[in-house]
C-alpha cells in the first residue's frame, strides 16, 4: 500500500534542522580541532570522522521524514532524476530550508563555543585545483546517490553517504564541502572550516557542475529512465 509522504511543513523543517546539525558538526568539530591541537592532520581527521559520523546520524534519523537531502544539489538532482508529486514548490521550499539551517547551523557552533557570531571567514579558496577538487567530490556524491536509487539500495545512504563524505574530505583537494548550502554556512565562521564570502561562488559554481556530471554518469551507468518519483536521495524514505 502506497503511503503519503509526511506534510510538506513537516519535511521542510526537517531539511531546516539536519542541515542546521550538520553544518554545527561541521563548524564545531573544526573549532574543537583547532583548540587541541596544532597538527593540520590531526585536525584535519578529527574533523572528518565527526562530519561523516554526523551524517549518518541525521541522515538515520531524517530520511524517514524528508528524504535527508540536506544538499541543494542532492535536492535538484534528485528533483530531475525523478520528478516527484510537489515539483517546483517543494524544490524552493527544501533548498531555501537547507540555506538557512546552514546558517544557523554555522552560527550556533560559533555561539557554543563563546565566539563572536558573524565572523567571516578569510580562507581564500579560489584556485583552480581546489575547484577541481569540489567538482570531483559532488559528482561523486551524486553518483553514489543516484546508484543506491537505482539499484533499490537507499537504505544503505547513512553508511554510504557518510563513508564517502568521510573520504573525501581527505582524497579531494579541496575537502569535499560538496553542497552549496553547506559552502555559504561556512563562510559565516573564521575557523578551520571556513571559507572566504568571495571563494563561495567558484565553490558553488563547482557544485552544480559536478552534479550535473554526477546525474550524466549515473544515466550512463544505470540507463536514464526515471524511477517512480521514490524522493530518497540521501535517506530512504519509503513509500510502499
């Protein structure tokens, strides 16, 4: 028996709060990295072992509700790959969501660790091999997402997502921030974690290529018919 999907106020607030606890996991694993230690690695690490952990958890917790995007481009894609009931409003309403969880999210980890809110970033991120590095990383996560769709295996996103996310925070050069919403959230702290307001651009720009290359190789790779409009990208939302 088919289910209807929870209310959309309900899976908007649910992208508003994932990608706000993300984005704080994010921002304060890099602050508490910074205050206990001085090696890049080691920071670097911690760093990524609490951002892929994180994940997985919300995206446990959540995908059940919203699909756990948490991801404009996880939202757009998944939104042409399978062109489900809601369309274009659900579209704005989860991508506006996931940009200002993102904010918060930044802002709350400055705020519990005493530091003063609204401090941009100066971590100048504009070179062209950082660029490469953020496009590589979001096509891969695309990729990932759209091949556990297609082969029925969107269950395994919390391990799968964060796995990969885990990885290539450390295999990309520019260390895998892979989501626009993310990328504009950071730029609100001067951190390890940060990024400059004038590199978001380039970063996003990277983005959006990277997961129209992503949808391009999954097409290539499982065939380009659309599924059933199954909205689970990054959860498993299920609807049977």
């Amino acid at each position: 028996m088919r289910m209807s999907p929870p209310a959309l106020h309900r899976r908007v607030l649910a992208e508003f709060v994932g990608t706000g606890a993300l984005v704080a996991v994010i921002v304060g694993s890099g602050i508490r990295a910074d205050l206990l230690s001085h090696d890049l690695g080691v920071r670097l690490l911690a760093n990524a072992a609490a951002s892929a952990i994180g994940l997985g958890l919300i995206i446990a917790l959540l995908g059940p509700l919203s699909g756990a995007h948490l991801n404009p481009v996880v939202t757009l894609t998944e939104w042409w790959t399978t062109r489900p009931e809601g369309g274009g409003r659900d579209v704005a309403a989860y991508v506006a969501a996931q940009f200002a969880g993102a904010v918060a999210g930044a802002l709350l980890a400055e705020a519990m660790f005493g530091r003063r809110p609204v401090t941009w970033s100066t971590a100048s991120l504009s070179a062209p091999h950082l660029l490469l590095g953020e496009f590589v990383a979001t096509a891969g996560l695309v990729l990932l997402v759209q091949g556990l769709r297609h082969t029925g295996r969107s269950s395994l996103a919390p391990v799968a997502v964060a796995g990969y996310i885990g990885a290539a925070i450390w295999f990309t050069s520019s260390g895998s921030y892979a989501n626009p919403a993310a990328t504009v959230g950071r730029a609100f702290t001067d951190s390890f974690t940060g990024i400059a307001p004038s590199s978001v651009p380039g970063f996003v720009g990277a983005q959006l290529l990277g997961g129209v290359a992503g949808v391009l190789l999954a097409g290539v790779l499982y065939g380009t018919s659309r599924a059933s409009g199954e909205p689970n990208p990054a959860g498993s939302r299920r609807t049977g």
